[in-house]
C-alpha cells in the first residue's frame, strides 16, 4: 500500500497546470494492486485466505464529464490461509475473477485531481482449494474441497485519478466487492473482498 502511494505521489507531482475530462473521451487502464479477503470459514476468528494481489483492466466512456459507463475485469490471487484442525494442517486457497459493467461520478471534473466514486455489477467467479495434512507426516497431503462456481457480483469503489500528460492518465482506488457463491460447495453463499490498486490509463478521443 505505501509503494502504490508512493508511486502515485510521484505521478502526481509530474500532472500538468490544465487538467480536464471531456464528453466522449475515453480511457484505457490497466490495474494492480493488493487483494484481502474479508469472508471468514468456520471460526470467527479465521479468514478464508491471506492477502494476496490483483491484476485487471478496465474501459470507461466519458458520457459526460462527470459521468462515465464502462467494463471491469479483476484477478485476485489470495494467498494460502493456514487452519488448526485437531491433528491436521488445514490451508484454504481462494481466488476470484469478476467481469463487471460499470458506473462512475467524477468530482470536480475540471480540477487537476479529480475524486470519483464507482459501482459495477457483473459475474464472478470464485475459486476454492482446501488440503490437510496429518500434523504427524503419517500420510500426504489431500485434498478436501477443489472447485469453482459462478455468481452474481457488484463493487462499489472510491479514488481519485490525475492527468499525467495529455494522454495518459493515474488514479489511486479503493474497492469492495461481493460475489455469490455456491453454498452447497464451499463455506456460505457469499464471498466479500477489499482491493487497494493502482490504473494507468491511455486516454484518446476528445482532449
């Protein structure tokens, strides 16, 4: 999280006097970042998996200055989640993609930095691998739960982006998420996530 605000304070300082978004412009961004899962399993005390990292891209028309619609895509690879089970080592593997069509607000379209807010609704999909292994090394590991299913999904997001030259363009976000998942499967008929990222974006059309 410092690095992403790092990097983007240095943007920043490097963002032209004018700055603006035009009706019918449009913006190409790749994004990256951390992930955390916030969906325990079992105990209240447990997450589902460790945070990890997310990768993704996202399209947006500028409809108008202040409100633009687009489409979302996001990766999130958690990390393993070691679980106390009795005699067994326990460790969830979870990992989501979500596919969303979007819409944002953007504050102050006029200004150098703009705030935005941001909400998506689409298709997620949610991943699980659960293994134990005996604490005393009698056996290997095996495998308890490994699947996917697919759910409805929605985020909504806050940031802030800021024109670097008159092409591009970074912003700085924060984003939840729910994806239903299938509860005859897994641990509930939900799974929530927190994402922290950066987007660089190539801007074209009207400048």
């Amino acid at each position: 999280m410092k690095i992403l605000c790092g990097l983007l304070l240095a943007l920043l300082c490097a963002t032209p006097t004018q700055a603006q978004v035009k009706s019918g412009s449009q913006v190409l961004s790749l994004q990256a970042g951390t992930a955390l899962p916030l969906t325990r399993y079992g105990s209240p005390d447990v997450f589902v998996g460790n945070q990890g990292a997310c990768v993704g891209g996202r399209y947006l028309y500028n409809w108008k200055p202040a409100v633009g619609f687009g489409l979302d895509v996001l990766y999130d690879a958690f990390k393993e989640k070691p679980l106390a089970s009795g005699i067994f080592n326990q460790t969830t593997n979870p990992k989501l993609f979500q596919a969303l069509a979007v819409g944002r607000y953007t504050f102050l379209p006029d200004w150098k930095w703009r705030p935005y807010v941001l909400a998506g609704l689409g298709l997620g999909v949610f991943s699980l691998r659960r293994t134990e292994t005996p604490q005393d090394g009698s056996t290997g590991t095996r495998t308890l739960v490994a699947g996917s299913s697919r759910g409805l999904s929605f985020a909504i997001a806050a940031g802030y982006d800021a024109d670097i030259t008159r092409r591009l363009v970074a912003a700085l976000e924060l984003r939840w998420s729910q994806t239903g998942i299938d509860k005859s499967r897994f641990f509930g008929d939900k799974f929530q996530s927190f994402n922290a990222g950066l987007l660089l974006g190539y801007k074209f059309g009207p400048r």
